[in-house]
C-alpha cells in the first residue's frame, strides 16, 4: 500500500471586465494538487495552489520546486487515512501558504470521499452564504453600470476599489450611489488597497465618512508606521488585509494587539491556509476585532474550499463575505457553486467536470 501524490497546471484568462480593471494581469496559473491512496481505489483529493503575482509571498520562480518537494514528502507517507490538520504543517514549507492551503483542502476531500467536500457542514446542504458584490475599477461609466447590476441582482453589499481613480471621481460614485439607492439598506465597503499616501490617508478618510461606509481595507501600505495612528483616528472603520500576509505564529495576536483594527480580512491562499486563518480568527476574537473571508481570485475548486470552510463559522453565515470571484475567469472549472440574490450556494443538481484538471 502507498500514497501517491502529483499536481497539474491550468492558466484561467480573466473576463473582459476583470482585465479592464486589472491592468496588464490578463490570467493567472493555479497549481492543483492530486493525493490517493491505495487503500481507497478510485479516489482522489484535489486542492488548489493558486498564489497572486505581486502579492503573495510565495509568488516566486521556485514555487514549483518547493511543490514538487512537498508530494515528494507526501508519498513518504503510509495512508492519508488518519491524517489530522497539523500533518500538513509539518510537511508543507514554511513561507508557502498557497502550499499550505492546496494540501488541507486535498487532504480533507479525500478523507471524505473525493467529492469535492471539504466539510460536511451546512454550505453543502444548500444554505446561502451573503456576498459583497465586487465592483471592478475603471471609469465612471464603467463602474456604474456594474453597480446598478449588482443592486438589480438582489445585492446588499457592495465592494469598491479606491485610489486608482481621481479621488474626487470616486467620491462622485459614492455620491451617487446614495442619492440613487438610499431607500435601499445598501452596505458600501472600500478596498484601497495602499493606495493613499500616509499624510493624506486622514484627510480622504475623513471626506468618505459622509457616504455612511461600512469600512475601508488597507489605506496605506503594508509595514508602515503611521498605521496604528490612522486606524486610531479614522472616521471609517478600517480592516486590515495586506497588512497580516507573511504574519505567523504569535505575532499575529502582537499584530492586533498593536494595531486595533476594526476587522482583519483572511484569504486562506494568503494567509496561512485553513490552519492559518483558524488562527487569526481566534486572535481576532480574543481582542474583540471582527473579521470575515475573502477569496483570492481562486478557481472553483478553491473558491468551493474556501466557501465551505467559511461556514464552518455560524457568525460568517450572518455577514457578507468577499466570495464572488467564481464569475471572474472566461473557462472557470463546471461547478455546484452558484451565485444569486447576493448569495453564493452549493446546488448539488449541478455537477462538477474536472476535465483538464
């Protein structure tokens, strides 16, 4: 008897208003790891490895290798039968969280049949998770348009980048936006993603108050020491993303600690996997910090991880998560996964085809 262990690679191209929005990024390439196990004839775990050009901290030309390294690891193994969680922390690379992630989740799908369920949990019985609908950057026209789209398919939520236009253009969007839809319990939050300089950050934080903003993740760059005083003094909730990637052990509770943000936003990719975030949830609720999840451009093999994993957390059910990316990409991967009413839903009358995977 033996664990077998391989991966494949796929490059998804990104729709047409997801390559206006991000510039010169036109796809991006996931790698997909593959376990079975010998006891288990027929069966097979996958798990997505998908990390962000630019962003994420193993987005690096050994990344590969460091792969390969770790299925090597793998099928040094007896059975994945009874393997817990932490095996997966002892034998993916520190500093690869994309890593960390694909193996979890290939892991748990095995051990529970290899049906793409990661966990037996009410996602995957059919209740809905809320959704912010994500608004792409571009110009005034073009956001409009997605924004009346998104309100007419039933969102409540809305998620718009800032800093990437003329600042007063996007306060012209805020502003319309609650002259047009203030009848409606319309929540807006921002993403500026470090985008403002930190002897500004105040002064337009102070200006988007006026448009009643839920929060606003990242203002200034990651690292910088004018943070703590920002997030102290903003008018606006602020949320922490960026700011946490690379963050391990227990400097992540010293981090929130330290900084006090409103909330911290987790993407298992980035942030350590499911171990990872598990652990920055129990920091973030020790110091009364809320928090919820974010997808990061994953396919829908890791988009339905992601999904499932959230609502391992009652709370998450309640509040809009960032998990609408499944529309982004031209070929996504057929899925269950289905977005309506501002919500995302596992339909088990649709099925998964993993051709090319």
């Amino acid at each position: 008897m033996a664990v077998h262990a391989a991966f494949t690679q796929k490059t998804f191209e990104f729709n047409f208003q997801a390559r206006t929005s991000r510039g010169p990024m036109r796809d991006k390439t996931s790698w997909f790891i593959k376990l079975w196990d010998d006891t288990a004839p027929g069966v097979t775990g996958l798990g997505e490895c998908g990390p962000l050009p630019g962003l994420s901290i193993d987005a690096r030309p050994d990344f590969q290798d460091a792969l390969q390294a770790t299925l090597q690891k793998v099928m040094q193994t007896e059975s994945l039968r009874d393997l817990p969680l932490t095996w997966v922390g002892q034998t993916a690379p520190a500093g690869f969280p994309a890593i960390t992630f694909g193996l979890e989740t290939a892991l748990l799908d095995w051990q529970h049949g290899g049906r793409r369920v990661i966990f037996e949990n009410a996602f995957v019985e059919g209740q809905t998770i809320p959704i912010n609908g994500l608004i792409w950057m571009g110009n005034l026209d073009f956001m409009m348009q997605q924004i009346n789209d998104k309100i007419a398919k039933g969102f409540t939520c809305i998620k718009l980048k800032v800093g990437g236009l003329d600042f007063d253009r996007e306060c012209d969007v805020l502003h319309y936006i609650r002259q047009r839809y203030y009848r409606e319990n319309l929540t807006i939050r921002l993403d500026a993603n470090g985008a403002f300089k930190p002897e500004e950050a105040l002064l337009k934080l102070e200006a988007l108050a006026k448009y009643n903003i839920h929060s606003i993740e990242q203002p200034i760059k990651q690292g910088l020491p004018a943070l703590a005083d920002i997030i102290q003094q903003s008018p606006v909730p602020v949320a922490l993303d960026e700011e946490l990637i690379g963050v391990e052990g227990e400097e992540r509770a010293a981090l929130i600690a330290r900084l006090k943000p409103a909330y911290i936003i987790l993407k298992p990719t980035l942030h350590g996997g499911l171990s990872g975030c598990r652990a920055w949830i129990a920091a973030a609720e020790r110091h009364g910090v809320g928090w919820w999840i974010t997808s990061a451009l994953e396919s829908n093999i890791g988009l339905n991880a992601i999904c499932q994993f959230t609502a391992e957390y009652s709370a998450a059910m309640n509040m809009p998560q960032g998990l609408g990316t499944g529309a982004i990409y031209t070929e996504n991967i057929p899925s269950p996964l289905v977005v309506k009413q501002g919500a995302i839903q596992y339909d088990p009358a649709r099925v998964w085809n993993m051709a090319g995977i």
